[in-house]
C-alpha cells in the first residue's frame, strides 16, 4: 500500500506540502489542476509545475484526482468528441511527468452532496453531514449557494460558473436515464482506456457519493452489482476503481471489504474514510476508527492486506478538529490522525502475518 495525501495547489491549499512530508509514511500527493474547467486540455507548463514543486519536498506526484468529465460527454452529445480528444491529450502529458493514476467520476451534474458542511459533533469538532430529508425538500441551487457560501475554497464539483446553468443542465438531463448514462460511460472508456494503456497510465472511477440518485439524476457507480458491470465494458486491467469507502459506505447494504476482496486487482487507487449511517439515508463523516462510524475500516484494512494490495491509497476525508481552518473535510489533523490509523492497522498485520508464516 503506498500512501498518499490529497493535496489541493500551492495557492489553493492552506496545508504545506512540508506539513504533508511531515506524516509518516506519506509518499505523494494526490493532485489536480482545480481552476481548469471541465473538458479543457490542461498546459504542460502547470503540469511541470506542479511536479518541481512536488519534487522539492521529495513528494510523487503518481495519481491525480481529478481530470473532471465535461458533462457532454456525460450526456452524450455530439460536441463530446472533441472534450474526449482534450481527455486524451491530458492523459498522454500526466504520463509525461510519470502519473500512473487518474481518478474521475461519471456522477451528473453534482460531484459528492452534502447537505451541512460543518455539522457539530458531540466532541465539539465539525463535519461533512448528509440529511435525506432535508436534501428532498431543498431546491438544487438553494444547496448550490450554501455549499459555495460556506467554503473559502472553490469546491472542486461545484464549480460556481458552471452550476450558474443549472437549470438548463437539469433540463438536458430530463430524458437521461440511467442505461443512457452507461452507454455514455461505455462510449468515452472505448477511446480513452486504450490511451491510457499505451501510456502506462491505470484509470480508477470513484464511486457516486452518495452512491444513490439525488434530485432525480440518474447514478450507476453505486454497489457491487454495477461496479462489477462497469469493469465489464472494458475489461482492461487500467479500466479500474478508486474504491471509495466512505462513499459507497454510505448505503449500509454495500460491503466494502468484500469488494476490497473480490475487484482486488482492478483496485488502483483506495479512498479509506468512514462514516455514520442512521438507518434513514442521513449520514455524517466520522474518524477513520472503526468504533467511530458503520464502516468497519479495520476489516477493509485486513482485506488490502490479504491480497497483498500495492496500489495507492489515502485517508478521504476527515473531520474538522482542534480549531482547524481548513477546507471542508481536508483539514491536515483529522486526516494525519487517519493515516496513522490506517498504518497501524496495516503494520500489525503485516508482523503478525511474519510471525505466523
Ligand atoms: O469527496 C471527495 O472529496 C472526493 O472523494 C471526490 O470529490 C472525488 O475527488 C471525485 O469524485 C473524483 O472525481
Ligand atoms: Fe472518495
């Protein structure tokens, strides 16, 4: 398992790249160019960029997360060939620099939705909370201009210049249904996974967060059934999944450790968070441990383990604590206290796996 930290730009992100060299075990981070729009080719110049200032603080820049997929593509309009062909240029400059993984999702419209991003805890510390009552009675724009006026930060997925087209994505969305949407999917991995696979680059979809249908939009990256249907279109080991715990979590009838398990070598890139299910569909962002939400990380851990997992993987999100400013669920403490969590989980494993063989 090799670990990283999500990592948001030198002007874009309070962290330090030197706080982040300072977790044990961190090896890279995971990044993107968050200011480029959706379906844009990025410039090999900010591509370097990023990869001399990685390189100052002996930090990898293998996996990015995301190049985002220009909703036409989505929608499969006629205008996706040439947002693919910008895919595809992209792709072959990241393999330049020596990325090895791309993280993207194929969600409409919205990235992940919450519906509080500072929801107060018993212990005093804030996080990413999700209330399905409260999401079927708001408006979409309504939680557009809470998630935009809450955060210092852009939030990357809800872009304001494009979500002030709301309506009209809504509207071309109207006869979108959910085989569409794989077909579209379907479309846009037959010309970009074999451009991957020349590149040497592994393509890993994160799952729709959460992993059900919100204000009607049609969802497919949901549960076992249809990750195993989506490895299926191309079945290409560099077509493969970030397996996100936390998202997929949030659906109680998702057994992530027994998809650690069976996808295991199409696995390139694990999201570990946990999360704190309530039986109604609301849920809320916890600590990695166990103990402290529905997911059981321990296990999922003792599954990486088991198929002697090698790919990446970093802590998602984590709560806000100890007075942290930071952006929503990306503050350094909770996700350092993450990381280790996650270590000690795996280095005990591991010994205990040396003293029985
Ligand atoms: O919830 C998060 O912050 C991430 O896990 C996602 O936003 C993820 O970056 C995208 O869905 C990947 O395209
Ligand atoms: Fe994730």
């Amino acid at each position: 398992m090799k670990m990283t930290m999500r990592w948001f730009g030198e002007e874009n992100d309070r962290i330090p790249l030197e706080h982040i060299k300072q977790i044990p075990g961190v090896e890279g981070v995971v990044w993107s160019l968050h200011d480029i729009p959706a379906g844009d080719e990025w410039p090999m110049e900010r591509i370097s960029e990023v990869k001399e200032q990685a390189d100052r603080h002996g930090l990898n820049i293998d996996v990015v997360e995301s190049v985002n997929v220009h909703e036409d593509i989505k929608l499969g309009l006629p205008t996706r060939d040439q947002y693919i062909e910008n895919y595809i240029k992209t792709i072959e400059k990241l393999a330049k620099v020596g990325v090895k993984v791309i993280c993207y999702n194929f969600m409409p419209v919205f990235d992940w939705t919450r519906t509080d991003l500072f929801k107060e805890m018993e212990d005093g510390s804030t996080a990413l909370f999700f209330e399905n009552e409260k999401l079927k009675n708001i408006d979409p724009m309504e939680l557009v201009n809470t998630i935009s006026e809450n955060s210092a930060y852009t939030m990357p997925g809800w872009e304001p210049e494009r979500l002030a087209h709301l309506a009209d994505l809504f509207e071309k969305y109207k006869n979108v249904t959910e085989e569409d949407l794989w077909d579209n999917l379907q479309y846009f991995l037959e010309k970009v996974i074999p451009v991957a696979r020349e590149n040497g680059i592994k393509m890993g979809i994160h799952p729709d967060d959460p992993p059900f249908s919100v204000f009607g939009l049609p969802r497919i990256i949901t549960n076992k059934q249809n990750l195993e249907r989506f490895l299926k279109l191309v079945d290409d080991p560099c077509n493969g999944l970030t397996l996100c715990s936390g998202s997929l979590g949030a659906n109680p009838e998702n057994d992530v450790a027994d998809m650690v398990r069976t996808f295991a070598d199409r696995i390139h890139f694990a999201h570990i968070r946990n999360v704190k299910t309530y039986g109604n569909g609301d849920f809320i962002e916890t600590s990695h441990r166990t103990q402290d939400g529905s997911v059981d990380i321990y296990e999922i851990v003792k599954a990486y383990h088991e198929v002697g997992f090698t790919g990446y993987a970093r802590p998602d999100h984590g709560r806000h604590i100890w007075g942290e400013e930071c952006r929503p669920g990306y503050g350094l403490y909770d996700r350092g206290l993450g990381v280790m969590y996650l270590w000690g989980v795996w280095d005990s494993l591991q010994r205990l796996g040396k003293e029985v063989n």
